[in-house]
C-alpha cells in the first residue's frame, strides 16, 4: 500500500469528550511502544492506560481498563491483532479500535475491517496523524484518504460479505442503486475520507440529519463502518 493514509486529508478533528481519551497501545515491538508513548505524553488530551505486547492480553487489560480507543498492531507473535480486535469487540461496551499497518498487507486491513476495527493507519504515518486518528475513532468518525482505500480495494478480490471478486463488485452495484439521491451524494462524500460535520457544511444539513443518513447507508450496504460503506461504494461505482 503506497501513499498517505492519514496525512493526506488532514482536517482539523474535535472530540466532545471533555475527560481525556483513554488509550490502550497493543504491539510486539517495545521501541514502537516506547514511541507511541512519547507521541501521546505530548498530546495532552490522550492518555495511554496501559500497554500490551501481545494480542493474547487483550481481553484482560480492556476489561482492567475500559478504554475509549485501542491501537492494535495487527502482527503479532502469539495471538495476531485481527483475532484481538475480535475478541475487544466481544466485550460489553466494546472500545473503538485503530488498526496498526505496516507497508503492502492490505489484506491485513480488510481483515481488521471486518473484524471490527473502526479505522486505520500506517506506521510510517507523521507523529501528529496517530492523535488525528485517535481523536477521530473517539469522536464516533473516522480518518482515511480515498486513494489508500482504492488501493485495498484494487488489491483484495472479495468484498466486506466475502464474495468472490466477480459477484462482489456486482452486488455491490446492485447495493448503491438501492440508495436515494442524498443518500448517494453522502456516500460520495464519506468515501472520499469526509467527517459527518464537513458533509453537513457542504450540503446545508443538519448533522444530525447526515447521521441519519449514513445509518440508513450502512443498513442497505449490509456494512457496519464508514471504512466499509466507502469500499462499497468503490466496488459499486458510485465513485469513479
């Protein structure tokens, strides 16, 4: 996978949480712990609560802990972050999860999608972009840049329901012509990586009202995250 996930579209992202966002960092590697820490100590609204380097300890430091957000590595020596990030979703209020890539495993990423995980990033992203996502994930959005989702998509044969490459780009065709107009020019919108506040500034909405919709979205598209709602509308041709 080449090009910026995060870095690319750089909004400015606001939380309404008014207590610091609670931050569990999940990876085998103790000098990119060490790293993350570093960022964070310096952010100034996020806390990390605790750390884990294995997926295997999940479970018991989210139930320890409770946090708002987990950043998962997704490989890992024992128990690998997509089985993790499945295991954090199985939990009463499950946390908002983050996965953590390294270059070309863009099948590492749908898997995370599909699992649960609600966004993405990079390691070799810039410092600031590991805050941007957090906050964002916190906020009940999400970051990403489309040309990083194009590529998952050029680069993974099946789609968010597991079809084979053929049937899924068919179905998920036959998905976006079930969507009315708003709902179409919103999905537009969210694919190309915007929060629900920059839709409802550009078409004089509510942002209430663009919540409303992208919910409808996710129940014709069959998905649960933006991440996937945007992947759909590429495999679909909504957006070309």
């Amino acid at each position: 996978m080449s090009g910026s996930v995060l870095s690319d579209v750089l909004p400015t992202i606001g939380t309404t949480m008014t207590a610091p966002i609670d931050l569990v960092v999940v990876d085998d590697d103790p000098f990119v712990r060490r790293g993350l820490l570093d960022i964070f100590a310096a952010s100034g609204d996020i806390r990390v609560v605790a750390e884990a380097d294995d997926g295997d300890q999940v479970p018991a430091v989210l139930a320890r802990h409770r946090p708002h957000v987990v950043l998962m590595d997704l490989k890992m020596r024992r128990v690998g972050g997509i089985d993790a990030i499945a295991a954090a979703m199985a939990q009463p209020n499950p946390p908002r999860v983050v996965a953590m890539t390294a270059l070309d495993v863009d099948d590492l990423v749908l898997a995370a999608i599909r699992a649960g995980a609600h966004s993405f990033i990079r390691k070799d992203e810039p410092p600031q972009s590991f805050g941007m996502a957090v906050r964002a994930v916190a906020a009940g959005t999400t970051l990403f840049s489309e040309q990083s989702l194009r590529e998952i998509v050029a680069a993974t044969g099946p789609g968010v329901t597991g079809e084979p490459h053929g049937s899924d780009r068919s179905d998920a065709a036959r998905a976006v012509t079930t969507l009315s107009d708003r709902e179409s020019q919103i999905l537009r919108a969210l694919a190309s990586g915007a929060t629900n506040a920059a839709i409802a500034g550009d078409l004089y909405l509510s942002e209430t009202t663009v919540k409303t919709h992208v919910s409808h979205i996710y129940t014709k598209l069959r998905v649960t995250t933006r991440v996937e709602a945007a992947m759909e509308a590429l495999r679909g041709g909504l957006v070309i």
